[in-house]
C-alpha cells in the first residue's frame, strides 16, 4: 500500500478513537473523577442518646450507606458504601466507632450521608423491647463538606431519643412500647489515625479537627 495511504488511515483511526474517549466522558461524567487522587473516607459515629430511666442498652442496625459527593468537574452522584452493622448507641457516649470506609476523589465534597436503620432493641429495667424507628431511612446533612487530606472522615452524632407509649392489648392488658424518633448531625473531620479505619473501632471522643 503507498505510504500516503497508510498516513491517511492511521489519522482517521486516531481521530475515531479520539471521538470515542470524549463520548464516553460525556456519556459518563464521573470517569473524569477516576484521574483525580483518592483519598480515604470513614463514617465515624458517636451518640448521646436520651432515654427513659432505667434504659440499660440501645442498639441499632444499619445498612445502605451511601455518600453524596460533589466531583471537581461540578458533577454530583450518590456513592454507594458496602456497610452494614448494629452498633449499641449506650457504648458510644463520649466514644466513636467507625462504621464505615471507602475511597473518594481528593478534592471532591461531601454534602449528605444516607443509611437505613434496619433494626433497633432496647433493654429497660433488664426486658428487651424491639423498637420502632419513625423513620427506616435517615438523610443528614454535612457541614464543612469539602475533603482534602488523605485520611479523613464524617463524624455522625447521633440524638435520637427513646419514646415509652404505653397502650392496652386485645385482652385488656397494659403493655408497653418504644418508639426511636431518630436524628442526628453530621460534620467533616481530619487528623485520624490509621487505627480508625478498621470498620468496628471504638475509640475514645478527642476533639476532632474539623476541616
């Protein structure tokens, strides 16, 4: 074949495949955010619960953690995080666990975390009581979301509170109820250490710097 025409081909195969990268791109906005460094993110929580007298124990079940992120292209998803787990809300007065870790882009923010509560027990005065949670799914905001250290996380303070209702059953008997009426805040963190982001770490509250 003359050299003119394998020049030719050989620039219309690189402008096709040039074509393709920049389609993909806008097809999928978030493979720009792959070229950018990661950086790894933990869901810390702690909790100060409010109670009835006598409340000895508050477990709760989460599942479905996802992260809303804001790219440095300006796009914006909902980062799904493969954790799930019950933590006992009584053990974390004035403590943290990490409940959670992933990877994010450097430079990116997180502005919401996202998770279910699948289950919630209670002990009062030494009886175990399933509770039920008002809401299954909690949506929290995060304030100073913008992440740029290596190590970093979402401390999720937990304040929900522990409701006693009490009712009469089909034959007339007094029994009793708890509802959790969730909340809780959520906030940007840095300077952890490596040991927080072993998932199930309980580690004593420092005032974490908030970033």
């Amino acid at each position: 074949m003359p050299r003119k025409w394998t020049l030719k081909y050989g620039s219309a195969a690189v402008l096709a495949a040039s074509i393709i990268i920049v389609v993909a791109l806008f097809a999928n906005p978030n493979l720009l955010n792959q070229t950018s460094a990661s950086a790894s993110f933990l869901v810390l929580s702690t909790d100060p619960p409010t109670v009835p007298a006598g409340t000895t124990l508050l477990n709760l079940t989460y599942s479905d953690v996802s992260l809303h992120l804001t790219y440095l292209n300006g796009t914006a998803a909902w980062l799904p995080v493969n954790a799930s787990g019950t933590v006992n809300l009584f053990s974390l007065v004035n403590m943290t666990q990490t409940i959670a870790s992933t990877t994010i882009p450097s430079g990116s923010a997180v502005d919401k975390i996202q998770f279910t509560i699948a289950d919630v027990d209670a002990v009062v005065n030494g009886t175990t009581y399933n509770v039920t949670a008002l809401s299954n799914t909690l949506i929290v905001s995060v304030a100073n979301s913008q992440v740029n250290q290596t190590l970093s996380g979402v401390l999720v303070d937990f304040n929900p509170t522990l409701v006693q209702i009490q009712a009469t059953d089909a034959n007339g008997t007094l029994v009793y109820y708890y509802v959790l009426v969730p909340s809780a805040t959520a906030t940007i963190v840095g300077d952890l250490s490596r040991e927080h982001m072993k998932v199930g770490t309980i580690i004593e509250r420092s005032e974490e710097r908030r970033v």
